[in-house]
C-alpha cells in the first residue's frame, strides 16, 4: 500500500508521514521531493523551475515509487504536494494503473493555520534572530506565495480525500489516516515536550535554502 500525503506547503504532510513511520512497523518513507532538488540542482541557476514540470520528474517518481512497493513489504508512504491535475494523473494514477493499492489524503487548513506553521516550522525562528526580520530560507517565501494557489486547487474533488487539520495534532491526524486505511498503528505513548523535541528535529533536517 501506498498513502501519499498532499498539502499545501507548511500544511503538516511531512510531520504526519514520519508520525506514521514511528507507529507502524515495517514501513518506509520514500519522500519525492528528494529526486525533485536532485534535478534541480542539476541545472544551471536560471534554470532552476519547478522540478514538477520537468518529465524525469514524473517518471522517475513512478519507476522509484513502483519498484520500491513491489519489492517492499511494508506501507510505502510519500509526503508530497501536487496541485496540477496533469501531474496527479502521471504520478498517483499512473500508480494505480500499475495495480498499486494508493490511498490518497490531502492535509488542508486555513490560511493563518499554514501561515503560522510556516514561521514556527524548522529553524525560522533562529534565523530571524541572527539574519533580522527578514532572514530565513527562500523555500518558506516561496511556500508562501503558492499558497493561496494550493489551497485554492487542493480543495477540489479530485484531490480528497480531505483531512482538515486546524484543530489537531499530528499524532491525532496520522490516527485519522490509519483507520482510513484501514491500519494500526501502534499507539501514541509520547510525552508532549519528547513528541516536541522530535518534531523540531524533524523540521530542521527538511529545511530547504535552495
């Protein structure tokens, strides 16, 4: 099985995949994403787009993604935003053309909920203390200005199914996806300043200066 997890940038998918990694034994995180920066940094400076639009992209994805459920046993999960209705089909349905068994969710919140996990995620808070009010990674100012776009399209049929994440943790929204798909994940034994502590490291190994 397959649960990829889409939101808006800053909406929680990455915090939430590797919650269910903790909790359910036997699966693995294969982050898209990776091979996106690989491609991108591959190119010249002022070339350097969106790595969704570029064909190796989609097709790597699918080739990578398929070989590792096939040869894996456990959940495969992918954290990864995708708006465009073209490139959902060549990735997430050309998976299921291949006969994986995929569970779609997508993580949604309101404005000001992503916005505020836009400056409170990673180390936004250190580097506005030592680079000035301004200071901080190019990848949050971008995820910021795709943002009003990604609300806008995720919100659409064809990307449910929708999880609304204002009001609840990780821990409770990787609960919400587990039974959607019908697994168990072992329980939530963490103590509130550990589970902190362990999200904080996990925002900082994902932040992005490229």
């Amino acid at each position: 099985m397959l649960l990829w997890i889409n939101g808006p940038f800053g909406g929680g998918k990455t915090q939430t995949a590797h919650e269910i990694q903790r909790r359910l034994r036997g699966s693995v995180i294969c982050d898209p994403e990776h091979a996106g920066f690989g491609l991108r940094r591959m190119l010249p400076p002022e070339l350097r787009g969106d790595f969704q639009d570029l064909a190796a992209w989609r097709q790597g994805v699918v080739e990578v993604l398929d070989l590792a459920l096939t040869q894996h046993e456990g959940v495969v999960i992918a954290p990864m935003t995708v708006t465009d209705s073209g490139c959902f089909e060549e990735t997430v349905g050309r998976l299921r053309e291949l006969g994986h068994d995929v569970r779609h969710f997508t993580l949604l919140a309101q404005r000001e909920t992503v916005l505020k996990r836009l400056r409170e995620r990673g180390l936004g808070h250190v580097l506005r203390f030592v680079g000035g009010k301004g200071a901080g990674p190019g990848r949050e100012s971008w995820a910021v200005r795709r943002l009003d776009h990604c609300l806008e399209r995720l919100r659409e049929p064809e990307f449910a199914e929708h999880l609304w994440t204002d009001h609840s943790t990780v821990p409770k929204t990787a609960d919400r996806i587990a039974v959607l798909a019908g697994l168990t994940l072992r329980p939530n034994n963490e103590g509130a300043l550990r589970t902190r502590l362990r999200q904080a490291r996990v925002g900082v190994r994902h932040i992005r200066f490229d």
